[in-house]
C-alpha cells in the first residue's frame, strides 16, 4: 500500500512538472510569434501601430490566461490529489 501511494505522487509531481513545462514553453512561443507579427504589422503599416498594440495586448491577457489555468490545474493536483484520495479510500 505505501509503495502504492509513492508511485502515485511520483507521478503526479512528474505531471505537475509536465505541465509547468509545456506551460511556460507554449506561452513563450505564443509571446514570441505575437511580438513578432507585431513588429512587422507596425513596420508596414505605422499609422495602425496604436490599433494593433490594443488587439496585441488583448492576444497576450488571454494568452496568459492559458498558462494560468494549467498552473491552477497543476496546483490542484498537487494539493488535492485526486488520485491519492481514491487510493486512500480503497484502502478502508
């Protein structure tokens, strides 16, 4: 039974490390190709540079939002493991 619940917080913090990762490295190339697209609408249309700085910071709240919520998700399952919780309850 204890090697049971071991495996399954070993697991779980490889997941919640999982997450984090592909979080952080999806928000970065989302920042990246933003910030890109950007520079070049501004460069080829100067005049529309206020304009696409409102709708670029629009895309970078929500694209933050992204990584946020992978990171609730990863805090809940490191907090109330679910998993943990119906092992635990099998066991009685």
């Amino acid at each position: 039974m204890e090697a049971n619940i071991a495996l399954v917080q070993a697991m779980t913090v490889l997941s919640v490390g999982i997450i984090f990762g592909m979080g952080a490295l999806g928000t970065a190339i989302g920042f990246g190709l933003l910030g890109g697209r950007f520079l070049e609408g501004a460069a080829r249309q100067p005049e529309l540079t206020p304009q696409l700085q409102v709708k670029m910071f629009i895309v970078a709240g929500l694209l933050d939002a992204v990584a946020m919520i992978g990171i609730g998700f990863a805090l809940f399952f490191t907090f109330a493991n679910p998993f943990l919780g119906a092992l635990t309850a099998s066991a009685n």
